[in-house]
C-alpha cells in the first residue's frame, strides 16, 4: 500500500491557485505521518474508507485546507529540485521509528481519538473576568450545568486581595446530581491566599448524573465582605471517545486522500482524462 501510495502521488499534477497554500516538506511529511495512522485505523477496524472523511482535521490540525494539500501535491511537479517521494519516505521513516505503523492501539490513540476529541470539546461556560466585592457578587461564582455522558472541566485563576475580610473559611464546593437526585462526587477545597492561584477539576458523567454543581466561593463561618478576582474561568465538555468518533465519521463524510477520489481531485482536468 505504501508503494502505490508513493508511486501515485508521484504522478499527482495540479493547477491551483495562488491563493491556496504550499506546505512546507516537513509539515507535509507530519501530514502524510497522521494520514497513514489513519488508514492503519481504518485497515485493522474493517472500516470502508469510501464513506469516511477524517482527513480535513489532521490537515486543520496543521492548520491547512483540503485544497492547500492538493496544490501543495500538484505544484511538485514545478520544482526541479523536489521529490514528492522523498517527502512520503520521510513520513513512513517517521512511522517506522516510533514502532506505530504495527501498533494499532498507538494509532488510534494518536489519530482518531485525539483528532476527535479535539474536534468536538466545546466550552460550556465561560468569563474571562470576574471581581467579587460584595456578597452579591458571589452569585457569579455559583451555576448548575445540565450535563451529558463525558467530561467536564472546570478551571479558572484566582485571587485573594487583602481587601477580602473572611479571615478562614473561604471554600469551593462541587458535586455531580444524580437523576434521583442524591450527590456523588462531592468535592470541597479550602481557597489559598498567597497570591494567585490555578484551580481545575475534572468531572466524569454518564446517564446516572443529570447536573453538575459548583459553588466557588462558600463561607465556613458568617460571611464578610469580600475581595476576590477570578480570571479565565471555564468550563469544558468532552465527549466520550467513542462518541467523539462517531461524530467525526459523521460529520467528515465521503472523500479519501490516499484513494482514487482524493487523487482524482488533485489531478488537473487534462490529467483526468
């Protein structure tokens, strides 16, 4: 398979346009790397690659278009100096030197489910800034996420200004609901004071969680007034691997690179003929 990728791409010629992008070799080559990972994926899946598109974010990845790939491959054949081949060896050098062309669990931990993944983390909650003067304030601090099988994410920077008049108590409280409406991963911390600080928490749900919770800022004893900024606060869902998945075969669907239909696509209308 490897040759006759080799000796196809060879072949590829293409008039594009000036605005589509040339990728360097190197880049090309790390493409090249992430696309046979995939096809390994697919090989060892049974899966017909005719109904899959998962290429267009390994080249997003990279920050490159379908089109970009295909002028990049066309505009080979302008450069005396330049071997497409070369840059297809370099990539199976690649594969072959971190033992993964074999390793199907490698493979799919380092192309299909990160791409996925990738792909398909939204945040959920977000606010870059956040200053708590009054207990008003503290409102802010305290939401409920109706929440779906996967991850959650919570981080944010805080701090503890000397202004702030609770002199101990000062808690964040987090808990998943569970549809019957009971708490499980219960979490409490006690909030620093010296200077500022990085906070994150991890939630995993499945069908038995209905709500996340989390309560930021809580009083141990009666409260004060306090003085608190709180900076990047977020919130982040990633589904489960295999949901993310099957969202991507969903979402990227009907063209291959690698296969007649990317190549078709590539060659120039005389080439075609």
């Amino acid at each position: 398979m490897k040759r006759f990728i080799l000796y196809s791409l060879c072949g590829l010629l293409l008039g594009g346009c000036a605005r589509h992008k040339i990728i360097p070799d190197d880049e090309l080559a790390l493409i090249f790397h992430d696309a046979f990972l995939t096809n390994a994926y697919l090989n060892t899946e049974s899966v017909s690659a005719d109904s899959l598109r998962l290429y267009e974010p390994i080249f997003a990845r990279y920050g490159y278009t379908t089109e970009d790939v295909h002028y990049t491959i066309g505009n080979f054949s302008k450069r005396k100096s330049a071997r497409l081949g070369d840059v297809v060896e370099d990539a199976i050098d690649l594969l072959e030197a971190e033992g993964k062309i074999y390793n199907r669990a490698v493979a799919i931990l380092d192309t299909i489910d990160h791409v996925a993944q990738r792909t398909f983390t939204r945040t959920v909650v977000s606010d870059t800034l956040i200053r708590v003067s009054a207990l008003r304030d503290t409102s802010r601090l305290q939401f409920t996420i109706d929440v779906e099988p996967g991850e959650y994410e919570f981080s944010l920077k805080y701090r503890i200004d000397s202004l702030d008049r609770n002199t101990r108590g000062l808690k964040a409280a987090m808990w998943l609901e569970r549809t019957n409406g009971t708490r499980t991963n219960s979490y409490t911390t006690t909030l620093r004071r010296s200077g500022e600080e990085t906070f994150s928490r991890r939630f995993t749900t499945d069908t038995i969680h209905r709500r996340l919770h989390i309560h930021f800022l809580t009083f141990g004893e009666k409260p004060k007034r306090p003085s608190i900024t709180v900076r990047d606060l977020k919130v982040e869902f990633t589904p489960p691997t295999r949901r993310a998945v099957e969202q991507l075969y969903e979402k990227q669907l009907d063209i291959r690179i690698f296969a007649d239909d990317f190549f078709r696509a590539a060659l120039s209308p005389q080439d075609s003929l």
